[in-house]
C-alpha cells in the first residue's frame, strides 16, 4: 500500500499563507535566478512567473513541475508545491518494507555488501540507518544498545558522548562538518523533525581530548578524513554520499548511500584482517 507524503500537512500550511507564488519565490531565490532566468529556462515569460509569484495567476500542474524541475526542488516538496497550487500531489511515499520495493532492498543489501570490509551504510532524510554492512558494526563496537535500537540515528551515533565521539581524534572538525551538512539539509526540506535533531545533537558537549592533533603520518588532503579509535588503532577514512538518480518516489528520493574509503594503506589493511 502506497502512503500519502508525510510532508502534505505540514506542506498545505504554506497554501493558506498565499498558495503557491511565495513558496516558489523562495526556491526561485534560493537558486539564485532571476524571474527572467527561470522564465526562459522554463519556456515561459517573465511576466507570467511574476503573475505566479505574487498570487495573480495559478499555473498549470504542467508548469508548476516544469519550474519545479529546473529549481531542482526535491521530490517531497514538488508535491508541495502543487498542493499550494490545488493539485494532488505526484510523487508516493512508499514505506521502505513496502513489497513493491523488494529490489530496492535487496539491490541496495548488495551495493554495502559488496563494499565490505570497507563501511557501508544507507539513511533516510532523517539520518536513520535503514542498513548497515559489516565494516560498520566493528566501528560500531562497545556502543550502548540503547544507541543502537531499535532504529539508529546515524547523527547520534556519530556525535553522541556515549557514542563514537570520544573515539573520533578529530572530532570537532568532523562536527563541524556534520551540523554543517545538516544545516544545508535544513534549509532545503523545511523540516521540523530535522531541526529538532539538529539541536538535539548540536547541544551534545564536545569531549575534550588532549591528543587531538594533526596525524603524524601522510593524510589524504583530497577530502576531510574521519580519524577513529578502534583497538588501539586509529583508522582514517573519507567519506561519500550517493542518492537515487531521477526518484519517482519520496523515499527512495531521500535515500542517501554513505561509503567510507581508507585513506591510507594502514587502514585498509586492518579492515581487511578483521572483517572477513
């Protein structure tokens, strides 16, 4: 059975403010176009995008997904958007354990399968843990079930002080880039629920740790590394973030994919003794 979106009622509310034109307006400038720019990127006027904007004409539902489209507005809040215009919305929320989605599941137990002994993990736009591989139950190690169960949260897992935090040797530049990644996120999905894990894990103390400082070694200066305790060790990572590409429904819309790739032969070398 197919869900509703979970964001039509706290979506709706911005229709009774003015429908459509301000929502637009919001994305138009987030995106930093000009009514002009939009307009023709859409096949359309500058002059009927201000009509749209400021209340005076409704758009089509066909106009309203072109412009949606070229904003690059995420699937739930296209269906935002026509909501605050007076049409149904487009895009399903099909539960993860829907059946419909059984190739879903099962390509994406491949995909972190596969990357073992490397960490592999799969969230929602919440930062839930919807899978996990084995590379991430040994970092996982040692952390209280009552962060485990019954559906992680890969921010409070990360951040908290009973956690992996007082494990990561850099964490407060690996905080800094988390809140940082959560802010964007916020400010792209409108979302309470993230808003109030935001502050949640933001408020968290940051443990005070006298050996965090530079490694000693090379460092992958590509990308911001993950230093982390485990046995005695500290392995190095990078991280990567994957989604769906073209989603045709919310959840699998706000599937993001996070792999972490060694970032020096030491640490690649003990993953591939431990997890066999």
């Amino acid at each position: 059975m197919v869900s509703t979106p979970s964001g039509s009622a706290a979506s709706a509310a911005p229709a009774d403010r003015g429908g459509i034109g301000p929502l637009l307006r919001a994305w138009r400038e987030r995106r930093r176009l000009s009514q002009l720019e939009l307009a023709l990127r859409a096949d359309s006027s500058a002059r009927h995008l201000s009509f749209i904007e400021t209340g005076r004409s409704r758009p089509s539902e066909e106009m309203v997904l072109r412009l949606a489209e070229h904003l690059d507005v995420p699937v739930r809040e296209r269906n935002a958007l026509l909501l605050a215009a007076g049409y149904a919305p487009r895009y399903p929320e099909t539960p993860l354990d829907d059946p419909a989605l059984d190739a879903l599941r099962d390509g994406m137990a491949r995909l972190i399968g596969g990357y073992e002994p490397y960490p592999a993990l799969i969230v929602d736009a919440g930062y839930t843990v919807v899978a996990a591989n084995r590379g991430v139950a040994l970092l996982l190690e040692g952390v209280p079930e009552a962060l485990l169960a019954p559906a992680p949260n890969a921010m409070r897992l990360t951040l908290h002080p009973r956690g992996l935090a007082p494990r990561i040797r850099n964490l407060r530049e690996w905080r800094g880039h988390l809140l940082a990644q959560m802010e964007r996120q916020i400010a792209l999905h409108r979302s309470d629920a993230l808003r109030e894990l935001y502050e949640e894990v933001a408020a968290y103390p940051v443990p005070a740790r006298a050996d965090e400082e530079e490694p000693a070694g090379p460092v992958a200066h590509f990308a911001l590394p993950l230093r982390i305790e485990h046995e005695g060790r500290v392995l190095s990572f990078v991280s990567s973030i994957a989604t769906f590409n073209t989603p045709m429904d919310v959840t699998v819309a706000e599937l993001a994919v996070e792999t972490f790739l060694p970032a020096d032969p030491a640490t690649a070398k003990y993953l591939r003794s431990q997890v066999g």
